[in-house]
C-alpha cells in the first residue's frame, strides 16, 4: 500500500441523494479523483490479470480485449455467492446484498451446479 496509498473519496452514502460520507479507497479512477469505475478496473486490472493467468489473449496492438463474459466480474459475483451459500450465509441475506430476491439469487447461483449424493440430510447433522 505504501506504492499505491489510499485517497480519500466522498460519495453519497446508501443512494444518490444520500448523506454524502468519506472513505479511503484503495482502488480509485486513474486521476485519482473518485471511485474507480467498473470500467476502468475491467479494462486497466481485471483483464491484465486474466492475460497474466492465460484465460483470454493479450488485447491486439490499439484494439480492445476479447470479450469474455463467462470470467466477467458478474461470474465473479456468483462465484463468491456460491462460496458464501457453501459456508452457510443465508440465501435470503444473501439475496439483500445482490438482487434483492431470494429466488433470482438462487436461480443463478445454483443454475448448473452438481448435486451431491448426500441429500438435505447432510445440513441437519
């Protein structure tokens, strides 16, 4: 941290209309002026890193990325919802924190996951 120190931001807290509230940010636009912008991180880390990790290609000389949805931050997201609902966190608290419906949040989390041999009974013993 000591390279990259923290920069001080104040947003609105909760909604746009908010109480506006200060926080260090470890991750904040390339001016250093605010938050970063999902873009920003997307293009300038979260792909670098997947070029370093030999998921996707190295972006052509002054072209974009490959599109790569399927190890997009959104995957991301579920990833760690499933990791979150495999150590026990509550679909329905769960769901507060992403969607907001505890039906969607289960749709997409388990969409496509294995079923264990095990049954239900593994959760009350």
């Amino acid at each position: 941290m000591a390279a990259s120190a923290p920069v001080a931001v104040t947003l609105p807290w909760a909604r746009p209309d908010g109480k506006p509230v200060t926080k260090r940010l470890l991750f904040v636009r390339p001016d250093g002026k605010g938050a970063v912008r999902r873009t920003d991180f997307n293009t300038r880390l979260w792909k670098s890193a997947l070029v370093a990790a030999g998921v996707i290609p190295p972006a052509e000389p002054g072209k974009r990325h490959t599109a790569a949805r399927e190890h997009g931050m959104h995957a991301l997201r579920h990833f760690y919802a499933s990791v979150l609902l495999d150590a026990g966190e509550n679909i329905k608290a769960l769901s507060t924190s992403s969607e907001g419906r505890a039906r969607v949040a289960m749709d997409k989390v388990y969409l496509g996951r294995p079923s264990g041999l095990d049954g239900p009974q593994t959760a009350q013993s």
